[in-house]
C-alpha cells in the first residue's frame, strides 16, 4: 500500500526526505569560534608576567544556536596545563560574546606552551569540547635571554661576584735589562768564556726573579769593521747562535714572545756606546751627535765621522764591544708573595695560632693571586680569625659563589649560597660596602629574587664613583632593568668600555627591546667579534632579521646561534618571533644534523 502511494505521488517521498538530506549534507556546520582572537597577536613576557585578551561571539542561528554555550580557554605545555572554564558569556540578539582579559604569573614551562579556545554545546554529559581554536603558540620570552650569572648547560661558567681588589696587581712592576755575549771579529761562534758564562748566570737570576716576561728580543749587532763582513748575515747568525745557547742553557722563551733580528750598516749600537765613553769632552761628543742625528744614510754619516779627529782612537775603542748578541728583556715578578713570605704564609695556615708574622695586606695580596678557589678559601678563612676587615668576609663570600657555579646540584649550590650570605652579614657589619651589597645582589639574582636584587646594586652604585666597580654593577643592574620591563633605562645602564661578549649582548637586548634596531645590531655584531663561539649575539641579530622581514638573514644567524648554545637551540624552536619562518623547510633544515656529525 505504500509502495502505491508513493509510486502514484513520488512527490510525497521527495517531500519525506528533503528535510534529511539538508541535514546531513547541505546544512554547512557552524564555526562557532571562527571570530576568537587573542590580543597582542603573540604572547609576551612583560615584568614577571603574561597578560592577554581573548574576545569572541557565538552565533545564535535559530534551531542550530547552541543551548547553554560555554567557552573555556586553555593554556597547555607537554610539561603542565591551566584552564580557565568560568568564561561569562553575554547573550545579545544575534550572539554570545565574551571578552576575558587575563594576567598569569610567568613560569618557565609556559614559554613553549600553545593558547586554545574551547566551545561545548553546554550538554551535561559533554566532557570533550565540541570545537577548539589554536589562538597563539608559545610565549615571546625575550628579556629573559638577559645574561645575568645562570649557569647554561654547554656554555661557559659565568664568572659571578667581585672580589675587594687590594690594587698589587695593577702596579705596574715590569723591569727592562740588557745582556750582550760577545763574539770574537768575524765570528758567530759563542766561546763560554768567563765573560760569557756570566753574563747566562745573569740572565738566568734575572728571569728567576722577573718569571712573568713580557717581551724577549735577540739581535745580532755587527761593528763597522771590515772584518765584519759586508752583509746582514753574520748578525743573524750570531742571533741564532744565541738562541741555540739558551735552549741548551735550559732558558725557555714562548715562540710568541722571542723575536730573533740583526743590525747591519747602522750606527745606532755606537751612539749608545758613546753616550757612555768617557774619553771625550763634551763639545767632541756634541759634534759625534750631530753627524749621528743628521738623519742622513748610514755611508754619508760614516764619511763624516771620520773626517773628526780622534775617530780612530774612538773606533779603536769602541768597535769590539759591537762584535755581539744583545738579549734585551722586559720582565715582571709573578703578582703575590715572595719565597720567603709564602713560606711563612704556609706556616700560618698549618697552625692554629691568632697571630700572623704577615700584615693584612700580605695576607690579602695572597688570598688574591692564588689561582685556585680552594686556595683562596683557605687564606680568606683564615684572615677572618686574624683581622677585623671586610676583605676577608667578602672575598670569602665570593669564593663560595663562585664554587656554586661549579655544580649542579641544586642543595649544594643553595648551601653554598647561605654560606657565601652569612659571611657578607659579618661584613656588612663591619662596614657599609659597595663590593658587600653587590655580592648580595648577585646572589638575589641567582635566587630569583630579582626586585630585591635591584635595591641592593642601586645602593652599591650609590657608594662609588669607582669606574671599575660600576661597569660590572651597572651592567648587572642593566641585565635586571631589562627583565623588568625598563627597556630605555637600561639601555643607559651599559654605557661603559666592554670587552665581554655578554655585556654586548645584554645592550643589544636593551636597544632591541626599545625598538632601537640599529644600535640593537651594533651592539650585538660587537657581541659576535667578542666571542664568535657566543651564540647570544647571532640570536639578536636573527631577532633583528626576523622582526624587518628579511627571512634568509634570520636564517643565516639562527644557524650560527643554535650551533653554538643548546639552550638557543631548543628556545628557537618555540620562539614565537620566528613563527613566521618556522613553517619553512629552510627552518628545519638548519637544525637537521650534518652527514659528518650523523656518521659519527
């Protein structure tokens, strides 16, 4: 009977089904979040925290309009998650909107988190969102790239905290001496005589008492006679024939410092024998030194030298003692404590007496050129017992910040901290200290405990106008300006000489993040002259590369920094300011392994 009915009136049938097929076929589904956006575009780090907008509608269409719509915003990392579900929606004539503003607490598993919007159709047993929107990935974490003291895993160990210098070391102690060996006329051959043999005694006690040298200079010097020679070689050959002498005498001079030369047809070694001739009146040595100084050629000038009377006898006189090898040597004593003083410093520490043959400022310099940390501490340890001075207490408290640099462990590197705290207490009763205040800064930056670290340098920059002291206050204090948000400020922090890769880069983050480019790239092209294997001055360029749209530069520089740093490496692949390269094929390729580092 149906069959009938509907063969008689197909109309009827295509009048059944017509309301199913709009259904399930030509009903288009609604994109109830197509309008969701988030404000900045990118997240951001902005003083210790994220702050962001999401706004959006839902549309109501008749039937299809949800009932009891509900939008949730979550923040997600593979690490951990935050969801907010109490999203207040209001119900207008043709939508819902909502507009949620939200301010987080920034932690460290945020920065490679995604931002997603969710809609449920507000059914009781809807556990899953019936749509999600991706409305942002990652977090722009910029100023938390500032160099502040953090030991980086691959990177070097930060050196952190200032020692109170007791200035030894910047006296200047460097000594000049002259030694000839002497060669007979036409010879380069070294007899060891009594003269000779001497004069490497000499040389030797000099280097033993000067063992810093500076500059270690041989040259090989010919007297104008005629058996001499008629070239520059025999001076050479007497150079080298001293060279030979030293090595076989166990005198050792770095290859970078010994320069081996000669002196033919020059009358400068005579003019210096001269100024010490005493045979000679002062009018005759005048007429010598006008023909000497007359700036004329060295055949012109020995014409007219003997034209003045006496010459020969001059000559005569003189000319021997220009058959040789001069070793000219500019040395300095290592910095500390002579033999005997280190001997009684030694003495000092195997005992538990109070009483020190050594004054504060020997024991000082000690504690300050002692290469090793271990060192350092025992001497410091021990002037706490013997002198009532700030030194001590805060030099010790350094040593202590700098051996937490040295581990990873976390308890040990927090005890070491308390320690190096405790004693910068003791002396910051004693006295009020700019080096005091800084060390405590510094650890407070450590800590991140960055505001209270910030009132600490202000005052220690309060206390000195000290040039020295101030470059690496400031610069600390410049780091901790850019983690807050002071970006112009901090830019005025830096305005000093650097030679560290990290004070370059740290400006270069200032400029960069006050939207000054140009002196953002100088100052980070000063970063990568500094140290081409610091991979943070790349990294800004990149910044710069990326932010003018320039995509193969960012690439280019990328390459270079992620090589160099892994912490670079993995921030790069989160970054959001490369967002828009990061879809490339280029991109990837970069941090792909090359087939000689994946054959090994």
């Amino acid at each position: 009977m149906i069959d009938q009915l509907f063969k008689k009136k197909p109309i009827l049938l295509l009048f059944i089904l017509f309301p199913l097929l709009c259904g399930s076929i030509m009903v288009p589904e609604t994109d109830f979040l197509k309008d969701s956006k988030v404000t900045p575009g990118k997240l951001e780090f902005v003083r210790d925290s994220v702050r962001f907008e999401v706004t959006g509608t839902i549309p109501i269409e008749s039937a299809l309009s949800p009932r009891n719509p509900k939008v949730a915003i979550l923040l997600k990392s593979s690490e951990n998650s935050m969801f907010f579900d109490d999203i207040e929606l209001t119900k207008n004539v043709a939508d819902y909107s909502y507009n949620e503003s939200i301010v987080l607490a920034y932690e460290p598993w945020m920065e490679g988190a995604f931002l997603e919007v969710q809609f449920f159709q507000g059914k009781k047993a809807q556990v899953e969102p019936y749509q999600r929107k991706i409305l942002a990935r990652g977090i722009i974490t910029t100023p938390l790239l500032a160099k502040v003291g953090k030991v980086n895993p691959d990177e070097p160990i930060p050196q952190v905290g200032l020692f109170i210098p007791t200035g030894a070391t910047d006296v200047d102690l460097s000594r000049s001496r002259e030694f000839l060996i002497k060669f007979d006329a036409g010879s380069s051959a070294i007899k060891m005589t009594s003269g000779n043999s001497q004069v490497i005694a000499d040389l030797k006690s000099f280097l033993t008492e000067n063992s810093a040298v500076l500059s270690f200079k041989i040259t090989g010097v010919q007297s104008p006679e005629n058996a001499e020679g008629s070239s520059s070689k025999l001076g050479m050959d007497r150079a080298e024939a001293v060279k030979d002498l030293l090595k076989q005498s166990n005198i050792s001079v770095r290859d970078s410092l010994l320069e081996v030369n000669s002196r033919w047809n020059d009358w400068f070694d005579f003019r210096l024998l001269l100024r010490e001739y005493e045979k000679l009146s002062t009018q005759r040595k005048d007429q010598y030194y006008a023909v000497l100084l007359n700036e004329s050629d060295y055949q012109s000038q020995t014409l007219a030298l003997r034209k003045i009377s006496g010459f020969n006898q001059v000559a005569s006189d003189l000319f021997p003692s220009l058959r040789v090898a001069k070793i000219e040597v500019v040395a300095k004593p290592l910095p500390g404590l002579n033999q005997s003083q280190s001997l009684i410093l030694q003495k000092a520490l195997e005992q538990s007496s109070a009483n020190s043959e050594l004054d504060m400022a020997d024991w000082a310099i000690a504690g300050e050129t002692t290469p090793r940390l271990e060192d350092k501490a025992k001497i410091y340890s021990k002037m706490t017992e013997l002198f009532r001075s700030v030194i001590p207490y805060n030099n010790l408290a350094v040593v202590k910040m700098r051996m937490a640099q040295r581990t990873l462990d976390q308890e040990t590197k927090e005890l070491l901290w308390k320690e190096a705290n405790n004693l910068l207490y003791q002396a910051a009763k004693i006295d009020t200290n700019p080096y005091v205040l800084h060390n405590q800064g510094q650890i407070m930056v450590l800590q991140g405990k960055t505001w209270d670290a910030y009132k600490k340098l202000s005052d220690a920059s309060v206390l000195t106008r000290n040039e020295d002291f101030l470059k690496y206050n400031e610069s600390l204090r410049g780091a901790l300006d850019i983690m807050r948000g002071d970006y112009k400020l901090a830019t005025l922090r830096f305005d000093y000489d650097y030679t560290e890769a990290k004070d370059f880069f740290n400006k270069g983050l200032a400029y960069y993040l006050s939207k000054d480019f140009a002196n953002a790239s100088l100052s980070f092209e000063e970063s990568v002259m500094a140290g081409r294997n610091y991979g943070y001055g790349f990294y800004g360029l990149a910044m710069i590369a990326a932010e003018s749209g320039q995509a193969e530069v960012a690439l280019l520089q990328l390459d270079r920094a992620i090589h160099a740093s892994e912490l670079l490496y993995q921030k790069a692949l989160v970054d959001p300011i490369f967002e828009e390269i990061r879809s490339t094929d280029e991109f990837f390729q970069i941090f792909r392994p090359s087939e000689s580092s994946s054959k090994d």
